[in-house]
C-alpha cells in the first residue's frame, strides 16, 4: 500500500484549499454541506414570531430573538412577512414610516440579536488562538443602500463593523470578522455578544475614522461615512433573513432546524401562553387575600428568573384574578389566582407573556 503526501487539497480553480494537513496527522477541512448546531444565531429564517407578526413599537415584538430598537423622530413598522429567497419562508421586514433627513448625534436605528457568553467559549476570543466569526445573511430593499454589520463585545466593549450593499433583490451577504485576541467573554448566561444590523446612525457612532473589520474601542468608529439613512424617505424597506453566525473562515449553507427545536430555543428567552386557564378551590379569608396558589413550570427552562405580565384576564363571573406570589426562578412560578369577592371557587383565562431576554 502506498502513501500520498501532500500538505492541502485545492481545486484547480480554488484560490484557497479545500482541506489543509498538518504535521500531526490532522486536518482542516472547509465543508459548506449542513453539519448541525454551528449557528449561534437563533429563528435566523424568522419562523418564530410569539408576540405577534406587526408591530411599531421598537424593541422585542415580533419574530423571536431579534429586537428592533431605533431612537429619534424616524418611525419604523417591524413585521414578519411572508416574503423570502428560495429555501426560505419568512424575513423581517421594515418599513419606513416617519422619515428623519437629519439624524441627531445619538440616533440609533439597528436590528440586533445577543448572546450569552457560555455559549461563545469555542470562539477562544481573548486569547492567541482566536477564532474568525463568519456572517451570512439574506437581504433586500425598495432602493440600493448600504448598511453596517457589526459585532459588539460586550464584556469588553469592543466593536467590529463591516458595510454591506443590498438591491431590490434578494443577494446573500458573506461577511468574516477577524479573531480578536483581546479581551475574554465571561462563561455565564449574561450579555457577552450582540449582532448588530445598523440602517441609520448619528455622529456619536459615525464621526470618527472607520476602519473596516478592525476591533477597536471607539464609539465613533463604528460607522462609515458610506452608510445610507434608512430613514431619509418614507419609501424605505429593508428585508432580513437566513441570518447565520458561526466560527471559522467559512461561509457553509444556512443550517434550517426543525420548527419545534427552532421554538424550543426561542423559549428559553420568551414564552407566551394565550387564554392559560387557572382556577380551583381558594380558602382565602378575606377578599383580595392569598387564595389558590398553584405552581407553573416553564418548558423549557429559561436563562434566568423571567418577568411576568398577564394579559386580557378574564374571570368568568367568578370574580377571581391572578398574580404572581413571591416564589420565582428559571424554572417555575408560583401563580396566584384570588378571590376579589369571598372565599369559593376562582376561576380565570389569561393571556401570560414570560421574559427572560437579555
């Protein structure tokens, strides 16, 4: 039998190779086919959407884990919409509706998704063998435009941008960001990482040099001098989807889960049951005292002791209500159904929104 020895495999067309050999027996191979659980971003396709598919507020409201957040006199409708390349359902979509020409200084006008810093320990950042994070993404407008990318450390207060162009179609966006030697994330189920997608910035985020995929500290180089104001017409759409965020150098296929792991994941950060009927036998005393407690248990566990909103109660007559009690944590709740009248059977439906998003 005999032995072949070569250090890589290329194509002859390649300008890289496919797979490099080491001196230990090893190799590198770049595959683009689906190998699992290489995304870090979550819902990336935007199937997920919890709390509702329109909304025009800012912030968490409609696809799950990503988070629209602006500033300003420019007003914006996120939505979910089925309008999306091939292998796709869904994208965000927003969609200019108050204009601001001239942004003040502290305007900001950004998609985002974060991270919890125990799951990026195999990006190795802050040490000499830190490894590049790839982006790819799917995109499109009303108009041509160019936005920023940018990953903001936030342990160490750190940012990394790249531009990128979008037209009136659908084009997938391959952005890699250099290693960052500097600086660890912590090993916790707290903030270490954001995904930023920038479509407007003041001057506080754009007056100063911008120095494309370079980590630095400075917040005014965080945006260049060529990106578009998406809020400069009423016109203005920008689309988002198939958003992927994994290690290496390597933009591979976007990695589609099934919708139930998909669902799984976002749970973990938010979950919202519609018309959850609570109710029994309550003991209480006197009105508005301590009546039915009956545990909750999330599934899945969340990140970290959630915040609790009810909605729409409806008592059926019973003159009940609902609360929280004083039991709480990443697990489970203790939730309260009461009697604002006598003691007797209380019943509600509501609608409980539960939060644990970073």
């Amino acid at each position: 039998m005999s032995t072949l020895k070569v250090d890589g495999i290329r194509s002859n067309s390649a300008t890289s190779d496919a797979i490099t050999l080491a001196s230990d027996g090893t190799c590198t191979a770049n595959i683009t086919n689906n190998l699992s659980n290489r995304n870090l971003i979550i819902n990336g396709d935007m199937r997920i959407a919890q709390r509702g598919t329109s909304s025009t507020s800012s912030g968490f409201q409609t696809v799950d884990r990503f988070a629209y957040d602006r500033n300003g006199t420019g007003a914006a409708t996120q939505s979910q919409v089925a309008d999306a390349p091939e292998g796709f359902k869904y994208s965000l979509k927003i969609d200019c509706t108050t204009a601001e020409t001239s942004p003040a200084a502290n305007v900001y006008n950004l998609i985002s998704q974060k991270f919890e810093g125990q799951n990026l320990q195999h990006i190795k950042k802050g040490t000499s063998n830190a490894q590049s994070l790839t982006a790819s993404f799917y995109v499109k407008g009303n108009a041509a435009a160019t936005y920023t990318c940018e990953l903001r450390d936030q342990d160490n207060t750190r940012f990394n941008s790249q531009t990128f162009n979008v037209t009136t179609s659908w084009s997938r966006v391959t952005l890699t960001f250099a290693p960052d030697t500097t600086g660890a994330f912590d090993s916790d189920n707290n903030l270490s990482l954001y995904l930023f997608f920038w479509l407007s910035a003041g001057s506080d985020f754009s007056g100063g040099t911008f120095s494309s995929n370079t980590w630095h500290t400075t917040n005014a180089n965080r945006i260049g001098d060529g990106q578009t104001n998406f809020f400069d017409s009423t016109d203005r759409t920008f689309f988002l989807t198939g958003v992927q965020l994994e290690v290496g150098s390597v933009a591979t296929d976007f990695e589609h889960r099934s919708f139930a792991q998909e669902l799984a994941l976002c749970k973990r950060y938010f979950q919202f049951y519609d018309n959850l009927n609570q109710g029994g036998r309550s003991y209480q005393s006197t009105a508005n005292g301590v009546g039915l407690i009956t545990p909750f248990v999330f599934q899945p566990t969340m990140r970290a002791a959630p915040t609790i909103t009810f909605a729409n109660v409806d008592h059926g007559g019973s003159q009940a209500n609902i609360r929280m009690s004083n039991y709480k944590n990443s697990t489970q709740v203790s939730l309260d159904v009461y009697s604002t009248d006598s003691t007797g059977d209380v019943w509600v439906v509501v609608d409980i929104s539960i939060s644990a998003e970073l």
